[in-house]
C-alpha cells in the first residue's frame, strides 16, 4: 500500500508538472496570435502616446519655470518675514522685560506703603503711650513733666522727618521709575514703527523684483516656443532610431517573458513539493499525537495496575493474618468481592480478589494439615511410648 500510495504521488505530481507545461504552451500560443493581430493596433496607439507625451513634457517644462520663479518669490518673502517675526520677538521680550520691571516696582511700593502704614501705626501708639504717660504722671513734678514733653516733642519732630524724606525718596524713585518706563517704551514705539518702515520699503522692492522676474518670464517664454519647435522637429528624426529601438526592446521583453514563464514554473513545481513536504509533515505530526495519546493511556493502565496490586498485597497480608475465615470473607466483600462494577480495574479486582480468596483457603487447609500431622505425630509418639 505505501509503494501504491508513493506511485500515485509521484504520478499526480507529473500530472501537474505536464498541466502546468500545457498552459504554458497554450499561453504562449495565444500571446503570439495576439502580438500579430494587434501589431497595427498598438503602433498607433504608440504614435497617439507619443505625440501627447511631447505636448506634456513642452508644458512641463513651462510649469516648471514657473515654479521655480514662484519658490523664488516665496523663499525670499519667508526670509523677510523670518525677519519681522524676529523684529516682533525681541519687542516682546522687551515688553516682557518691562512688565515684569512694572510688576517688581509696584511690588516694592506696595511694601513701602506698607512700612509707612507701620510706621503710622507706631506713631499713633507713640501718641497714645504719650497720653497715657501723660495722665499717669499728671500729678507729678512739673520739671519732670516739661522735659519728657521736650523729649517727646523732639522724638515726633525726628519721627515725622524720618517719614517725611522715606516718602519723598519714594516719590522720587517712583517717578524716575516710571519716567525711565515712559521712555523705554517710547524708544520701542519708535523702533517698531521703523521696523514697520523697513518692511514697507522691503514689500515694495519685492513687488519690483516680481514685475521684473514676470517681464523676464515672458520673454523666456517666447524663445521657449522657438525652441520647441525647433525640438519637435528633432523628435521626428529621434523616432525613427526610437522605433529600432523598441524592436530591440521587444525582443529582450520576449526573453524576459519567457524566462518569467520558466520562473512561475519552478515556483509551481516548488509549491507542488511544498504542499507534499507540507502533507508528510502534517501526517507524521498526527501520527506522533496518535503515540502520545497511546502511550499516556498505557501510562495511566499502568498506575492503575500498580495501584490494584499494592491493595491486593494489602488485602492478602490482611486477610492471611486472620485466623476467622468468616472475617475474611467479610473484608474480602466489603473490598468489593461480588459487586457489581462496570469499569475494567473493579473487574480485574474482582479476578485478583477470587485468586486471593482460594490461596486463603489454601492457606488455611494447608494449616490444618500441618495440625493434623503434628497431632498424629504426638499419637504415634505416644503410643511408641505405651508400646515400649
């Protein structure tokens, strides 16, 4: 059956080999028929392509220059305005500067305004210890009284200068300040509206520039015409040479073909040896998993007898140490001595339970008889004995 089953495979494999040729063959007869019905067909074709693929490349060229003119406009306006970004990047930052500048005085006067608030503060209870001091010690001496006057007087005239020049220096720092903010923000405007000049100035240059380039364009363009012309006639000669050259080029497409063709039949006898490597391997694969499964089965036959004989030994050690035979068979039935169980291990128990029972039994003749011959024993002894 395996050389049958080889014969057919190498068989089916020459049937698809010798079906694959016959297309092949088929295919190439048809291409042939094709290629000659066709030739008058596709030569116009070719001219008609031709023709409109001068046309295309004439506009080509024309868009062409004209794209390269308009990147040119566009990188030069992308660097002015790279400029002008960076013009309004550095007047941002200033106006950041000059922020966070305005921030940090206004922060620094809302302290001083805060001191001066203590300061306030302080002098008011000054003016109330004064009161104070002055109703506790009413009664005392007036010299006392006039020169702690004298002294509180002059203490509030050095107070109140104090503040007084603490809040003028505020004041003028304050103006400065701000003065000095004025005027840098003055001298931005200034720049700004300059930047702005500049860029006017610029956008106008560059609007120039355009004319000029568009006015040089046309008159590219014009001589672009001429020498369209000029080529086209060229082309007519060209075609001539492109015409032996795509005989040439047909004839190398041909060997290409045919070497394609003999490539997809490598391929399809490849798949072919494939999809029987792919068959055997598949085959062999199932046959492993069928061995496994076998062999695991008998594995776990195995456990089960090994189980069924280490509980017979125990069974028979039980049972052989009984002298009741009555007991016995009870354990021998509580075991599972008569019962009726479907499943193969219980069955091979009830056989292996039987044997254990009549070598019991056995046994227990056997022992009977040693009892026997010993008691016959010690009559014939006794009555060696009576005869002596």
């Amino acid at each position: 059956y395996e050389d049958e089953r080889r014969n057919r495979s190498e068989l089916e494999v020459r049937c698809q080999r010798l079906t694959l040729e016959l297309a092949d063959t088929k295919q190439m007869i048809q291409r042939g028929d094709y290629r000659q019905e066709n030739y008058d067909k596709v030569k116009s074709e070719r001219d008609v392509f031709e023709h409109e693929l001068s046309e295309l490349r004439r506009k080509n060229e024309i868009l062409e220059v004209s794209h390269k003119a308009q990147a040119k406009e566009r990188n030069d306006l992308s660097k002015e305005l790279a400029t002008i970004q960076q013009s309004l990047n550095l007047l941002q930052k200033d106006k950041d500067y000059l922020n966070r500048q305005n921030m940090e005085l206004s922060v620094r006067c809302a302290h001083e305004e805060d001191r001066l608030e203590r300061l306030q503060i302080q002098l008011e209870d000054a003016k109330k210890a004064r009161e104070e001091m002055y109703e506790k010690y009413v009664a005392s001496r007036d010299h006392y009284k006039t020169e702690y006057e004298k002294k509180l007087h002059e203490e509030l005239e050095q107070i109140k200068l104090k503040t007084n020049q603490e809040i003028e220096q505020l004041r003028s720092t304050s103006k400065e300040m701000y003065e000095r903010e004025n005027r840098n923000l003055r001298e931005a405007r200034d720049n700004a509206v300059a930047e702005k000049e500049r860029a006017v100035i610029a956008e106008k240059d560059a609007l120039r520039k355009y004319d000029q380039l568009l006015e040089q364009y046309r008159q590219m363009q014009l001589g672009t015409e001429s020498k369209v012309a000029e080529l086209l006639h060229q082309s007519k000669l060209k075609s001539f040479e492109s015409e032996h050259v795509q005989l040439m080029q047909q004839e190398t497409a041909k060997n290409l073909s045919q070497c394609q063709m003999e490539c997809e039949k490598y391929q399809r006898k490849l798949e072919v040896l494939t999809k029987e490597f792919y068959s055997l391997q598949s085959s062999s694969e199932t046959r492993i998993i069928e061995l496994q499964t076998q062999n695991s089965e008998f594995q776990a036959r195995l456990d089960t007898y090994e189980k069924l004989e280490k509980e017979l030994d125990e069974i028979i050690l039980q049972t052989a140490e009984m002298e009741n035979e009555v007991e016995a068979e009870r354990v021998l039935f509580s075991y599972g001595y008569g019962a009726n169980v479907p499943t193969t291990a219980k069955r091979r128990l009830k056989q292996s339970v039987h044997l254990a029972r009549r070598l019991l039994q056995l046994e227990k003749q056997n022992s009977l008889l040693v009892k026997d011959l010993e008691h016959q024993k010690e009559q014939v002894t006794h009555i060696s004995q009576e005869v002596n």
